[in-house]
C-alpha cells in the first residue's frame, strides 16, 4: 500500500481553492477531491506495516484546532518552479499534531522524514511554467485568506497512482477531541 496521513479539507474550501485552476498553462491542476494537507507521506509499505501505523496512529491524543489556507507560493527544485500551493498559517497545535503523528510512525518502525514540514495544499504541478505568468498568478492571488475550520480529525490515506492523477482513499479517521 501507498499511504500518507492528512487533513481532509471541507467541501467549500476545496470548491474555492479549484477556482484558481485557470491562466497557467502546462500546469496540471489537483482536483478538488484529492486536496488535502499532508503532516506525513508514508510511501509504499506491506499490509502488515500499514496495520502497525494505523495502531500507532490510534493512540494519538489531541484537542480539535482551527487551521486557516492563506496565500499562494511555489515550490522549486534546481531553480525551476514545480509545483503552485497554497499557504497554511503555522499554528503550535498543526505543528504539535504533525510532531505526533511523526513520532507515531517512527515508533512504528518507519525512518525518519528528512524533509522539513512546510504545510500547504498543492494546487498543481508544473511543466515548463512561463515564470511571467506565476509571477502575475502569485501577484494577484497572495492575499487570497479562506475561513478557518476546524480540525476535529487526521486521516491515513491510501494512493493509487492513475493515469491522469492519482486516486486517493480514506482507509481511518482518527479522532481529536
């Protein structure tokens, strides 16, 4: 299986985030399904691994929290632009519950995550992106600030790589209180 642990995001704050799907073009925008905010890409793990992080996950404690999406911003490799998001304000309780989750998996036996947590949700990836035109799409767009909602679970997600995008599937939900 190929897992990751996220926030599911509500309805209309997905149908928001789609409406910046236009003006780029060779972007391959993120449906508003598969929108969601990672805390851990797990990858690729055996049916037994994947019962042992759901144990793990289970006995995670924590309070329900607002999160709020602000701003758009890219990420790079090599200096060229890959992928667009949008912003998470950085809040202790997100970064508590990420510490959680990530000290859940390691006890689980999983390694370490290498990358630091940036919180976002990706809105697309990009091939051979016109740099004028994100310049013009960050421009007009990092202002944008949604409603809070409130966090009241985390999710593991399993992913089935498609053809167009991948397919992602809610294998538990884990409770906040």
């Amino acid at each position: 299986m190929r897992l990751f642990v996220a926030l599911d995001l509500p309805w209309p704050l997905r149908e928001r985030l789609a409406q910046f799907a236009f003006g780029l073009p060779g972007a391959r925008w993120v449906s508003p399904e598969n929108m969601h905010l990672t805390l851990r890409f797990i990858g690729e793990v055996p049916n037994w691994r994947a019962e042992e992080i759901d144990l793990a996950l289970h006995a995670i404690k924590g309070r329900a929290f607002p999160v709020v999406v602000t701003g758009v911003g890219v990420f790079e490799k090599a200096g060229r632009v890959t992928a667009l998001w949008a912003g998470i304000e950085r809040s202790p309780q997100l970064d508590h519950l990420q510490t959680k989750v990530e000290t859940a998996l390691q006890r689980a036996g999983l390694e370490p995550e290498r990358r630091r947590f940036t919180p976002h949700v990706t809105l697309a990836r990009l091939d051979q992106p016109a740099n004028d035109k994100i310049t013009r799409f960050m421009q007009g767009n990092n202002l944008f600030r949604a409603e809070p909602f409130s966090v009241e679970h985390f999710t593991l997600f399993s992913s089935q790589l498609g053809k167009e995008s991948s397919v992602y599937e809610a294998e538990s939900d884990y409770r906040l209180s």
